[in-house]
C-alpha cells in the first residue's frame, strides 16, 4: 500500500485552486490543498491523504462504514469489496461471482451486503470474505443503491426495471414496483419518519416507501427540470439531503418542500452525501474532480477541495476518526481512497 500526503500552500485573492462553491467557479488545474486569502480573510483548507489500493485499476465505487471499525468499499472493475482501517490499512476481499459490485450498505447482521448491476444480483459478504449471492428475479433489474431499512431488512433499487426491493438477512428478496414511465431509482436511504426515500432520476422525483405498510407514498417534484437526482442521505439536522446530478444542485426536503442549493461550476455532477464531524454535509464531484461541502443550516456551499487532474471522485462516508473518506477512479492514475483531515 503507497500512501502520499499531499499538503500545499496557495495565496490567491481570486481563490485560484479553492473556491467557494458559492462565489465562482473553479478551473481546472492541479491539486492544492492549504491557505488561501479570500476577502480579507485568511483560509486553512484541510489536508488531504492518499491511498493506493492493493489492485491496480481497482475503480473503487462506494463507500460506507462498517464492521471492525473500519470503512468498506466496492471495486466494479476487479469484482472486489475493499476494507480500509482508519490508518490506512487495507484488505481486499473478492466477490465470489465477480458481476461488478456497487452499491454498499452493513446489515443489521453485521455483514456487508452490496448490488451487482453485472449479475443483477445481491451479494452478502462477512467481515471475514465469505460471500453469498441472491440472484434478483427480473428482466433487468439493475440493482445500484442499498441500504439497511428501519425493519432491518436491506432495501436496494432497481434503475432499469423501475423497482425497490427488500431482502430479508436470510436472502429473500420481494420487489415493488415504482409508478410512472421509466423512474430509474438509483439511491435509497432510511429517513426520520419510518419511510424509505429514494431518488427517481428519469422521472426527476423524491420517492417515498412505507416499509410497514408495503405502501407507495406521493412522490416529490424537483422544482429544477431534468436535474437527474442521483445521491441520498438522512442528515443529522433529521431532513432528507439528495444531489442533482446534471442539476448541479444539492438539494433537502423539509417536509413537502425542497429547497434546492445551486453549486457555482456548472457541469460538476455531484455524486453522494456523507455528513462530516464539522457539521457540514460533503459530496465529491465527478466532472469537476473535486470535493465540495455544504453548511446545512445556512445553505452555504465552503470551498472545494481540487483533486489532481484525472481524479474521478464517486463515493464519500465519514470515517470513525471523524474524517471524511471518498473514493477516486481514475483511467490514468491507481485508483484510490481520499481521506480529508477534519482532525
């Protein structure tokens, strides 16, 4: 495993390298993490560490935390989960059928269980590698986002077949149906009232699932067209956080309103969510290759974190040393996990 610490200094009245997402864009450029002077007013960005992952163009995806104190990730293109220890440390585990894994979320049980759009399937692997799939009954299911329900079950979406399923700790897996032409659900999270919610990308909605009842509830409008809703998170403030991907736009609802925050470079495509031990909610952004993050009490955007050219930021947790962990892919460059120092 290679690590590289990458802290430097910048003084530029314009924020060359870090700017707020709510001022001006960022341009492209190299990575630069520090000071910079911004109106006055003397800036300390964080430091940001790198680490290798054990196989070469490993694409990790997401990431999430789990057993043995440790953050778990995907690997789509060499079929693995990964397992990275608050120092740096890392293991990687192979994916018995090896269909591209992607999503991630830990069970009620203890294990790590993951979506493989490959094998249209569900993987459950133990702390320890043993993996189980569950193959998912359906013309094309897609499956992408996971999470654990509050009913203890694991919830997954379909994207291509318009679905959400659950599948019990045994495997059992029953699905339902999301309305309308082609919503394409991507991510899903538990929120503060019972409900599952989940993002609708085509149909460009918040959609809301009662676990109990078995029920659809009315779905929300993005007041933003086509914005294409990709990540989701129940935040700390108790609302439900999601990220327009081609709105460019991140975005809460507070009850059946949704506030939307617009991000200044146009074309970044925010991927997930993760709350951070500043209180702030952090996303990384694709296109823009950077990290971004967002005060959700004042809705102001903070400065951007800009990765080296060629970085593709996807995935993003809080880490149990209160820093923030995002997952890099990269055509040109090994692929990588970021931690960003909070602490």
């Amino acid at each position: 495993m290679t690590v590289r610490v990458l802290i430097v200094t910048v003084t530029s009245l314009f924020c060359l390298w870090g700017c707020s997402q709510g001022t001006s864009a960022v341009p492209s450029g190299p990575a630069q993490l520090g000071a910079a002077h911004l109106a006055g007013t003397h800036l300390v960005l964080p430091a940001l560490k790198y680490f290798d992952t054990p196989s070469s163009g490993a694409w990790p995806e997401n990431i999430v935390p789990g057993p043995q104190r440790a953050l778990w990730f995907t690997e789509e293109f060499t079929d693995k989960i990964g397992r990275i220890a608050s120092d740096g440390t890392m293991t990687e585990f192979s994916v018995s059928n090896g269909q591209e894994p992607e999503g991630i979320t830990e069970g009620a049980d203890g294990n790590l269980w993951f979506t493989e759009p490959g094998a249209n399937a569900i993987g459950r692997m133990t702390p320890t590698g043993t993996c189980t799939i569950f193959q998912i009954d359906g013309q094309d299911p897609d499956p992408r986002g996971i999470t654990l329900g509050p009913d203890g079950n694991v919830w997954y979406t379909e994207y291509t077949d318009g679905y959400i399923g659950r599948v019990t700790p045994q495997g059992q897996i029953t699905r339902f149906a999301v309305s309308g032409y082609l919503p394409a659900p991507w991510d899903i999270t538990a929120g503060p009232d019972g409900d599952l919610w989940f993002t609708e990308s085509f149909a460009n909605e918040i959609g809301r699932f009662d676990p109990r009842s078995l029920r659809f509830k009315a779905s929300l409008s993005v007041p933003t067209g086509e914005s294409t809703p990709w990540g989701i998170l129940f935040a700390p403030d108790k609302h439900i956080w999601f990220t327009e991907r081609t709105g460019d736009k991140i975005a809460e609802v507070d009850g059946k309103t949704i506030r939307e925050h617009t991000i200044a470079q146009p074309g970044s495509y925010p991927e997930k969510l993760a709350a951070g031990s500043d209180g702030d909610l952090w996303f990384p952004e694709s296109q823009a290759g950077d990290i971004g993050h967002i005060d959700p009490a004042t809705g102001k955007f903070g400065h951007v974190i800009v990765l080296p050219s060629g970085d593709i930021p996807q995935g993003i947790a809080s880490g149990f040393n209160r820093n923030v962990f995002f997952t890099i892919a990269s055509y040109h460059n090994p692929s990588q996990i970021g931690e960003v120092m909070l602490r």
